[in-house]
C-alpha cells in the first residue's frame, strides 16, 4: 500500500511538472515577407536587380535589332542575288537566332542568380532579428505565417513583426 501510496504521488508529481511546462511554452509567429518588404536592403536589392536587368535587356534589344537588320538586307536581295549569296544571309540570320535564344536562356540564369546574390543578406539579416527577438521573448518556436503552412494559430501565439521591426530600425 505504502509503495502504491508513493508511485501516485510520483506520479502526480510528474503530472505537475510536465503541465507546468507545457504553460510556459511560448510560440510566436511572423510573415518573413511583410517583414522583407518594409527592409530597406530591399529595395536597394530590388533597384540594383532592375539596373542589372535593363543591361540585359538593352543588349538583347540590340541583338534582335541586328538580327532585324540583317532580315531587311535579305528581303532586298531581291530575285537578282545569286543563290549562295542568299543561302549565306539566312544562315548569317540563323545563327544570329540561335545567339539570340542563347543569350535570352543564359540571361534568365544570371537574372535568378543575381536575385538570389542580391537578397539572400536580406534574408538572412531578417531571420537573424527574428531569431534574437525570439531568445528575447523566450519563445520556443516561430512560425511563418506568408508561407501559409501553420493551420492554427492561437491567439496566444506573438506576433513579433513589430519587435522585429523595432529591432531592425523599420517603423
């Protein structure tokens, strides 16, 4: 009876402890995005990315600017060229668009690498705030709510969105 006595109250004893705990964890939530687009780093990400893109842009319109050129100068050939005169423009005007895709495929490469280059130190200083605010609050875990991922959420959950602005220096 004495040891039935003394494995309840262990048992009790464990019980608390483990509620205990459970009400003093703490989670938190945060939209990563909302928070990225009031960064400044953003927008200074995003204007050199539309720098880098209108380079792009202007040469590929001065490639399809030849590659128009050259047309022209085959439509007026006219019927007095010599055949390998004209078999010699259209491959000059194939090549020309083979480049031409070439340059679009490698274009859109470097356009998604230099976004990536240009926001990953965003991002990175975002989750870095999110993080400190976090140990700060003592929270265990903080969830993005942009991705849509966290089916529920409690209304005591906390939003840190404006501890890490704080943080950041973003009003």
């Amino acid at each position: 009876m004495r040891n039935l006595m003394t494995l309840f109250m262990l048992f009790l004893f464990t019980a608390a402890t483990i509620s205990a705990g459970a009400q003093n964890q703490k989670f938190g939530h945060i939209d990563l995005q909302a928070l990225v687009q009031v960064m400044p780093e953003r927008a200074t990400a995003e204007t050199e990315f539309n720098k880098f893109q209108s380079d792009l842009e202007e040469v590929l319109g001065e490639m399809q600017q030849n590659y128009q050129q050259k047309l022209t100068e085959l439509e007026q050939l006219g019927t007095e060229a010599s055949e390998v005169k004209r078999n010699a423009k259209i491959t000059e005007l194939q090549e020309l668009q083979q480049r031409i895709q070439n340059y679009q495929m490698t274009a859109q490469q470097q356009l998604q690498q230099k976004q990536a280059e240009l926001l990953t130190p965003v991002f990175d200083k975002a989750e870095q705030a999110i993080e400190e605010v976090a140990k700060e609050q003592g929270l265990l875990y903080v969830f993005d709510m942009g991705s849509k991922v966290v089916l529920y959420k409690s209304n005591q959950s906390i939003d840190i969105l404006p501890m890490v602005k704080k943080k950041l220096g973003i009003q």
